[in-house]
C-alpha cells in the first residue's frame, strides 16, 4: 500500500513540476526512437521523425501530462510497446 501510494506521489509531482518547467522525452518503439513529446510552458506537443508508423503520426488524441497513459494509448493504437524517456532539457 506504501509502495503504491509513493508511486502516486511521484506521478503527481512530475505532472505538477511538467506544467511550469520545460520538458523532452525521447518516444521509442522497438529499438527506434520515432519521436519526441515536448512540455513548453503548460503546452503539449508530439513530433514524429520521418518514416514513423502512421498509426503513431495520426494519433490526435489529448496531451494532458500523464505520459503513462501516453505510452499505454500509442502502444494500444500500435499493438506493440512504446516507451517514453524523460530526457534533461
């Protein structure tokens, strides 16, 4: 129950820090990084690199902060794992 509640914890405060604070994560399927979800001052973008799957570039669905739920929803549309890597800006 500890360990759930922290894991809370600590997706609260990333959402919350995201929102004032720029932030990059690097978006990889399979052993490729296709893309990359930018944080700019409250403000969500998606940039898929050239030859990406279009079942990741047609993705138009809600960027709210929960990255989680991101790599859950492209990894549904793709029907493989996509992961999402925080990376220092």
């Amino acid at each position: 129950m500890l360990a759930l509640a922290n894991q809370l914890a600590s997706r609260a405060a990333r959402l919350l820090a995201a929102v004032h604070e720029p932030a990059l994560w690097s978006i990889s399927a399979g052993r490729k990084v296709v893309g990359t979800l930018v944080c700019e001052a409250g403000h969500w973008r998606l940039a898929w690199f050239a030859g990406v799957d279009p079942r990741l570039a047609n993705y138009a669905g809600p960027l709210d902060g929960d990255v989680e739920a991101l790599a859950a929803t492209l990894s549904a549309r793709l029907g493989a794992p996509v992961e999402l890597h925080s990376l220092s800006v």
